[in-house]
C-alpha cells in the first residue's frame, strides 16, 4: 500500500511545502486517510438552520481559513468549469496515492440541503478514471425524507451518519436550535434511512446536557435506533478560543473519567477490533462502536483525513492554512 506514495512523492518533490508534508507524514503512514469533502451552503455564508451549541464551522470562523473565495457561488450551476477542473485535478491526484473513503460533511450548512453541490460532486466523480464508491455522508437529520434518500443514494451515499447531541428529540433539537417546523423523531428519521437500504451510522456528539454519564444505558439506548455503526465522539475544543461554541464545549465536555469508563466498558464487554490508528474500534450486539477522542486529528501525527475545503484545496488540518497541499 505504500508504493502509491513513494512514486508520488518523486513526482511532486520540487513543491518544497508539498514534499515536506508527504516526507514527513504520508510515507510512514500505512492507513490511507479519509477524504472529507466540505459541502458549502447554497446561498450566501452563512445558511444552515441549526445553530448548534458546538458548530465547529462557526468555533473556526475566526480563522477565515477559505472564506471568500469558494468559486461556484460567483457563477450559476453547471457552466462552472473551473471549480469542476479544480475538483477533477484532487480528486484524480487523491484516488492517484490510493485514498478511497470520502466523507461528505457540512460547512456552515448541513450537507444534503446543497443538491447542487453535491450533483456537481458526482459529475466530477464519475468523471474519473476510478470513481469514489465508498462516500459517506454527515448529517444533523434534518430535512431528510424518502426522496432525499433516494438521491443520495443515487449519487453513490452508502453510509448515512446522523450526528445527534442527545438520543432524547425534544433536548436534541434544542442543543440543535433547531427551527420547530424542521424538529424530527429521532427513531422514524433512522427508520427511513434504514428503510432506504443504506447503512445507518449514530454519532453522538458526546456532551452533559444531552446524556446521562450512565454508560450501560447509553450504550443501550444507542443500541435501540437499530444502527450498524455508533460512534461516540469527544467535542473538539481549543484552550483560547473564546467563540460561544468553545465556551459551551468546555462547560459541557465529559470529563476524562467518562471516556476512560467508556473504554473499559467496551474492553469488558465487547470484542476490540484493532484496525484503525485514529480511534478504538470494537463490536458488540452485532453493533460496531467507534471511540473518537480525537475527530480533528490534533493528538496524532499521522494524518486522519484529507480536507477538500470549500475553496476548492486540500489542506490536512482544519485550522491551518500551513497545511495546504494544493
Ligand atoms: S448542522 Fe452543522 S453547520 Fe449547521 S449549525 Fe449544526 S454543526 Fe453547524
């Protein structure tokens, strides 16, 4: 697996920030990072109904890391070519060195209210030699319907990730600040998506006023939605960052003991599956459980993912423009 990389590394050595990066991380690096696709809003900045205690797209808005120059929203759909070449160009260079998992996720929005985008995703997929098969996508829940599904489907969603801040509807949607009229019942929404055929992963957004520190009752309340992946996610928080998002996180974050009880938990009761560097893997129930204590890849060297953002770049970290690629 690690041929791919060398050659390329030879190809791009005379980009000193790029060689740099693939010298330093990806020729050691035996797990192929995901790649995470940000989808923009469709309007104007800013557009996503939620307005959630954690957005990490408004706890890194100070950054104004891509901010601005995203392409497509300066020209109408689908005469964009140059964002469309642009796209092209990555994607080509990243299934090139090997990398097969995209995840579809928001910034500033939720990801599948911009059909747009995501129509133009696909004709850049299938426009290549070896188009992506394995595509997830990240979503709040909202807005999700039989017809949604069946697009996603269409475009090649396999995994539907509901990401949830509490398995209660009514305390969920508040930490969501979710509009009334887009307020769902967490059971029918993961009913549908199941129905649809496609698999259903829960993320929880793990946080003290959304769940209880019980974690056999978590574990089993999780278990109920029926999912084929639940993944357990600490909240990325920075020591200065004194966004109202950041400020909420540190408030309401689990403390250590928490994450290590859940560990033992699983290590008690369920089988560990040792086939990710990133996060702890294990099965239980006929259930796979994630443990991620680290979703914006700051604890490791390795690299986690790498990062379409929505100016059309792959950078390898969220907040750090030093991380382009190109
Ligand atoms: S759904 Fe996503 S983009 Fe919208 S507020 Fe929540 S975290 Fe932010």
């Amino acid at each position: 697996m690690l041929t791919p990389y060398l050659t390329k590394i030879k190809i791009h050595q005379t980009r000193p920030l790029f060689s740099n990066l693939l010298r330093k991380d990806f020729s050691t690096q035996k797990t192929l990072p995901h790649i995470v696709i940000e989808v923009p809003g469709s309007g104007q900045g800013r557009d996503c109904p939620n307005r959630c205690e954690s957005c990490v797209s408004d706890l890194t808005k100070a950054y104004g890391l891509v901010d601005n120059v995203f392409l497509f929203r300066k020209t109408k759909f689908p005469t964009n070519e140059r964002l469309k070449q642009g796209l092209k160009k990555r994607l080509s260079w990243l299934c090139g060195i090997g990398c097969q998992h995209v995840i579809l996720t928001g910034c500033g929005s939720d990801p599948i209210l911009n059909r747009k985008y995501l129509e133009l995703f696909d004709q850049v997929n299938q426009s290549l030699q070896r188009p992506f098969t394995n595509i997830d996508i990240q979503t709040s829940g909202i807005c999700i319907n039989e017809k949604k599904l069946e697009f996603l489907k269409s475009i090649g969603v396999n995994v539907f990730s509901l990401s949830l801040f509490s398995l209660l509807d009514h305390l969920n949607a508040k930490i969501m600040h979710t509009p009334p009229s887009l307020q769902y019942p967490i059971k029918d929404v993961c009913q549908t998506i199941k129905n649809s055929g496609v698999d259903l992963r829960i993320s929880l957004n793990v946080n003290s006023v959304g769940f209880s520190p019980n974690i056999p009752k978590m574990v089993e309340q999780s278990l109920s939605l029926g999912a084929q992946q639940i993944t357990f996610r600490k909240l990325y928080s920075e020591p200065h960052n004194k966004s109202p998002q950041n400020q909420w996180i540190q408030k309401f974050e689990m403390n250590d003991r928490f994450w290590e009880n859940l560990l033992d938990y699983f290590a008690q009761n369920a089988k560990k599956l040792n086939n990710n560097p990133f996060s702890q893997f294990f099965h239980y129930k006929n259930t796979s459980f994630l443990v991620d204590q680290n979703c914006m890849n700051k604890l490791e060297k390795k690299n986690k993912y790498f990062i379409l953002r929505k100016n059309g770049k792959i950078y390898t970290q969220w907040d750090d423009t030093n991380s382009l690629i190109f």
